[in-house]
C-alpha cells in the first residue's frame, strides 16, 4: 500500500470511529424522549415569564428557584388542579419540575396523583408553609388513558413545567454529557500536574482519562459574563450581557441544539446563574441552590444531581453542575484544614475593589489567603472525586463524555489586585478545561494551543454530530484532538462591555502563539466617591504585551520590543472596537419588560 492510500485508510478508520462515537450518543431510546404539558383543571390560569415564574414574598418580588420550563401556572382559593397525559404506555420515566406557593401564613396540601380507569393511586404528598420548588421524577408502569394529577388545597400559586416523557435507559443506553463548571477555579491551581497546590488525587485521575488544554483562556474575568458565553458561544463583547442586561433572545443559546435530543438539566448555586439573566432556555429543569455560601456547596450540588439520576433514568441526559466553591469567602471545609499553617482563620473574605485598601493586606495575610483558597480547592476536588466515583459505580463514567472547567480564575496581588473581575492578567484568564471522551477517546492527551471556554458547547455539538451554529466565536476542538492542522485563529477575553464595577476601565486581551495583548481603554465613568473608598484602579497603558512562553507569570511588558505582533493584531483590536462601541444604551432589556408584564398579570403593578 503506497503512503497515500495508507493515509486515505486512515482517514477513513479515523471517520468511521469518530461516526461510531457519534452513534453512541446519539443512537434514539428504544421510543422517543416526549415533552408534554399540564392543562389546567381548577384554579385561576396565569400567564408568566416563559422560563421563570415570579412570586411575591411581602412587599419584595421573590424570583423562583428554577425555572419552569413552558409549562402551566395557577392562582387558586380553595384548589388548584393540573392534568398531564403522558400519552405512554409500559415502563415509563415521568419527570417535571413544580413549585408551590402558599398564600402569607398559610400552608398548602400538596398531592400528585395517578389517574386511572377513573381511580387515584397517590404518589406523592406533602405540605408546603412557604414557597417550595422541587421536581416530580420516577419509573411508573403507565397504561393506556393513564394520567397524572397535581392537586393543591388552600391558597397560593402552583406551578408545573413541562414534563419529559421516555421510556427509561436500557442496558448500553445512557450516553451522558456532564459540564462540571465550578467557579473561580485559576489553572495554575487545578493543572495535571498540580502546579502549586496541594496534590488533587481526583482531578489528577480525571487527567489521565480526559484530554487536557493546558491553555485554556476564560471568555472575561467574572461569573456572568462568562457563563453567558459559555451558553452563547460568545465573547463578552459580542453577548454583551450585564448586571442591568440579560442575554438577549435573539442571542445564540448553545443549548437550543442539545434539547431536542435529551432532557437539559442544571444545578447551579444562584445569584449570576440566574433564568431572570437569560441563561435557563432550553432547559427541563434550571435548579438554582438556597444556600449559595454554604461551606459544603459542592457537596450538595453532587448530592443533589446524584440524587437527581438515580430517580429519573433516563436513556440519555445532559447536566450543567456549577457551585460557588473555590470562590470567596476562603473558607474549606474543617476536614479540608489539615494542610493550613497553623493560626490560620476559618474564613476570610479578600479586598474585593483592588489592592488600595487601608491597610493594605500584609504578606502574612496574602499568604493565609491563598492556603484557604488552596484548601478549598481540595475541597473540590474530593467532592469531583466522589460524584466521578459513583458514576463509575453506576456503570456511566466510561459511556460519557465529562468536561471540567471554571468561568475564571483568581488573584491574590499578583499584579496590585485582589478577588476577580478587575484585570486580565494569567491569574485570571488562564482555567482548567479537560474533556473526557466516551470510550476513553483522547484520554491522556495534552494540549498546549491556547482554547477558550466559548469553545465547551461547540465541542459537545460537534461530538453529538449536532451543527454548530453560525455567528460565534467559540469552535469545536475535535479537529485539533484529530491532529488536523489548526486555523489560524486569535482567542479573546475581555472586560469591554460587562465591567464588574462600572468605575473600573475597560480592557480586552488577545492571544496569538505565545503572545498575549492587553488594550486598555479609558475609564467611562468618574466617581471620586468610589475612589475615595476603594482606590482609585491604575493607570495602564494602552497596550501592554507579554509573552508567556518565557513569562508566564506576565511580568515583563514587551510591546515595544515585538512592534510587528502588535502590528499584526491591529485589525483585530479595531474590530473589537466597533463592537464595542455598540453597547447597548437601554440598560434594561426585553426580559425585564416581561417581568413586568409577569407582575401586571399578576396584579402587583
Ligand atoms: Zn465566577
């Protein structure tokens, strides 16, 4: 066989197993997922804000936990009925999210009922003293004409999202897709290697199964900016999602290609991850968590989508599993201690607004500051280690494809600031990402081109075979993992149009080979107040260049020593600019104006 045709049977061997891979995720149940909505029997029907439901709590607007994904709401004095028809028959997995409501001082009797030949059988009921939302979720033996009933008596408000309707995983079914994205992870902290924490025995593991980029650059240096383009695909320039700005619906939404093949369910512990920002369409179930500080948050997040599997099995799932820890307060766990300098205090929240704080912290302090957040991050790490654990009990680890990443990193000081969301120096742009593959594909593999976060969902497309959309920016990584040559491609990360504090300056990075660029624009907004209080941020220069090949930790500025590179990325700079110059002026957008028709229909406006 001559070298070319060797290397056309290759090819052909390498298709035909990347073509095998993509029918194993995507190979259809033995019937089809369905989604079906309840009809509303008693109470007073309501219209809401399709992907959240709002409610009120005394004079405040209270925002739902979840989301309710398309389904039905009620008011109701006396009862509130909804009926679901799954329209299946044999063993069947039904699942829904509801949430329940009770009027001020009152509870609510709660019962989901199995209708059939004209006889109840309970399936569950409870009570409810204030506002609850949960879901409905197990394997029934369903036949024909069989339908479900969610009953409430008193007074309040019920809600129920769509259900999903499927017969439940077959033996060689259950093709899973886990994001694991716990926030402010830096890389350096979570590297293969460990870098210059403490050993992380579980990521370390997971390094040896997954493919590693060494290289991977978070879209913008704060929480919601970044998940909004993990969801779009987007740079924080182009989404353009802020505090004040949702991501708009006419925005990509990555997830709107994974839906129609499989329930979409997220855990997530609030406050950016928010339905009210965009983020929760196309979701079955967006399950935001109470008790965001809490020092065990990750043990609950992995507790609770556990939990969530072993009760709805379906034959093909993808879970988005997001948790606060790692992010401030530094505060790990009492078994997660051991490794502390002694005197170390048990939770210490770092000078958020820069390093002009009086006093400023001494070296003691930065260096107690970094050992808590270390300790959190093997915190983490045991907890990542033991949902791995369980799905390989559960017979799902190998089948599934497993990607690890955080939406930015953190810094203590490194270039005069603290916490995250003020510069875009390596402490803050560089994030673990590995991916694990079904089938053990890639495991092992390190990759040093530098990737970006906006390129998780497109890779997870393309695995399922499922087009990427036009119109971003992030890109699959198979063709890299495939060996093919790399286009040439420039990553980006900024801090343009969703700065964390409106009083710090502008700025966005740009990655080239080795090079990383930052521009500088001048502070939109004065507030002499601010800076009294908090300092004032520094002055930058308009370009500072690095090269972090001999200079990773982005020490030495070399803009006037490489001219040509900056040079070469003038075209790019000039077209962030005209992105970002086209910031959006109303500071409130679409979702805003449905919430407050949501609280017209609801009476409070
Ligand atoms: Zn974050």
């Amino acid at each position: 066989m001559n070298r070319r045709r060797m290397m056309l049977v290759t090819a052909a061997l390498a298709a035909a197993a990347a073509g095998a891979a993509a029918w194993l995720l995507l190979r259809p149940a033995s019937a089809p997922l369905a989604r079906v909505r309840f009809a509303v029997v008693a109470g007073e029907p309501l219209r809401y804000d399709p992907g959240v439901f709002h409610w009120r709590s005394g004079k405040e607007l209270v925002r739902a936990g979840q989301a309710i994904a398309d389904g039905q709401a009620v008011r109701f004095r006396g009862r509130a009925e909804l009926r679901l028809a799954p329209g299946h028959r044999g063993k069947t997995v039904v699942y829904f999210p509801y949430a329940v409501r009770p009027q001020a001082a009152g509870s609510v009797r709660v019962a989901i009922v199995l209708e059939r030949q004209g006889r109840e059988t309970p399936l569950r009921t409870f009570s409810a003293s204030r506002k609850l939302e949960h879901y409905y979720a197990a394997r029934l033996d369903l036949e024909r004409g069989d339908a479900i009933r969610l009953r409430a008596e008193g007074a309040g408000f019920l809600v129920a999202g769509r259900a999903v309707v499927t017969p439940p995983a077959a033996p060689g079914d259950r093709p899973y897709i886990f994001v694991l994205a716990p926030d402010n992870v830096r890389g350096d902290l979570m590297a293969p290697d460990n870098g210059p924490g403490a050993p992380l025995p579980a990521v370390q593991a997971f390094a040896r199964d997954a493919a590693c980029f060494e290289n991977a650059v978070a879209p913008t240096p704060w929480t919601l900016p970044s998940f909004a383009s993990l969801f779009s695909g987007q740079y924080e320039f182009r989404h353009q999602v802020t505090k004040s700005s949702p991501l708009s619906p006419d925005k990509p939404h990555l997830l709107a290609g994974i839906a129609p093949r499989c329930p979409v369910i997220q855990f997530n512990d609030d406050v950016w991850l928010s339905a009210k920002m965009g983020l929760a369409r196309h979701h079955d179930g967006f399950f935001t968590s109470a008790r965001t500080q809490d020092v065990y948050a990750d043990r609950m997040l992995f507790a609770n989508a556990r939990a969530f599997i072993e009760s709805a099995p379906f034959p093909a799932l993808f879970m988005f599993l997001h948790t606060y820890k790692a992010h401030a307060p530094y505060e790990p766990g009492a078994e997660f201690r051991s490794r502390l300098p002694r005197g170390c205090r048990e939770s210490v929240w770092p000078p958020i607004h820069g390093a002009q704080f009086d006093p400023r912290p001494s070296e003691g302090e930065r260096q107690e500051m970094r050992a808590l957040y270390g300790a959190e991050v093997e915190q983490l790490d045991h907890h990542i280690g033991g949902f791995l654990s369980w799905l390989k009990e559960a017979g799902l680890y190998d089948r599934s494809l497993i990607v690890l990443t955080s939406d930015h990193g953190e810094e203590f000081d490194e270039h005069g600031g603290w916490f995250h969301g003020h510069s875009l120096y390596r402490e803050l742009h560089h994030v673990p990402l590995y991916i694990k593959f079904p089938g053990g594909r890639h495991a092992g593999r390190r990759l040093r081109d530098t990737v970006s976060v906006v390129d998780v969902l497109p890779t997870v497309l393309d695995q399922l075979g499922i087009e990427v959309p036009a119109g971003i920016d992030g890109v699959s990584l198979l063709p890299l993992l495939r060996g093919e040559p790399a286009r040439p491609r420039v990553v980006a990360c900024s801090a343009a149009v969703s700065v964390f504090e409106p009083h710090i300056p502008p700025r966005f990075s740009l990655f080239t080979g080795p090079y990383h660029l930052i521009y500088n624009l001048p502070a939109t907004q004065q507030d002499p107040g601010y800076y009294a209080q908090h300092g004032r941020p520094a002055d930058r220069p308009t370009i500072e260049l690095f090269d972090m090949r001999s200079d990773p930790g982005e020490r030495r500025e070399i803009s006037r020593l490489q001219p040509g590179i900056v040079a070469s990325l003038r075209p790019e700079i000039d077209r962030i600019l005209r992105e970002v110059s086209k910031r959006r002026r109303a500071p409130q957008s679409q979702v805003f104006d449905e919430e407050r028709e949501a609280l017209k229909t609801l009476g409070y406006l």
